[in-house]
C-alpha cells in the first residue's frame, strides 16, 4: 500500500497518479498496488516532481515497522528518525 500526500502537484503528474490511485481528497492519493509497482511510482515522482510539490509518501513494507516515509520538498512537516523509527513532526511545533 501507498499515501501519497502533496501541497501542490502538476496537473500532468496527478492525471497519472490518478491511472494506479485513488484520490479521496484534493491531493492526497491511496493505492494498494504492489512493493515493486510501488518503488517504481516513488521514483517516479521523486525524478519528476518539483520540490514546491511538498510530497510525503508512506509506504508498506515487509519490515519493522511495517512502512517507510519519503519526503520531498518544503511541505508543513519533517521526517524525523526516533530510536530507529521514523516519525512525522509538524515544523511549526518542535516539541
């Protein structure tokens, strides 16, 4: 399984997430597609999305914790690594 969250994406890369994903919300995008299918979609948008798109990507793998975060760009929240586990903080509360 994949979320994609964006601030802001091009029309032309939300018409593709739209073929593999569903869009519940403007900008938020939910697939269960598989791992390789996946990684191939995260690099996909990493290479072709411009860093005001302010992606988060959440996805499920087979390992502890069970999902990886990807972040790109200047978007409202950062990735942070606790104890080996990674973790979403709003940049506006640092606490």
């Amino acid at each position: 399984m994949v979320v994609v969250m964006a601030n802001n994406l091009p029309p032309a890369i939300r018409g593709r997430l739209k073929l593999w994903f569903v869009e519940p919300r403007a900008n938020v995008f939910v697939s269960g597609i598989r791992d390789n299918v996946a990684q191939k979609v995260i690099d996909y948008l990493h290479s072709h999305c411009p860093p005001e798109s302010g992606l988060l990507i959440f996805q499920k793998i087979p390992e502890a914790p069970g999902y990886r975060i990807y972040g790109r760009g200047d978007h409202k929240r950062e990735i942070v690594l606790l104890s080996g586990l990674q973790l979403v903080r709003d940049k506006d509360n640092p606490a």
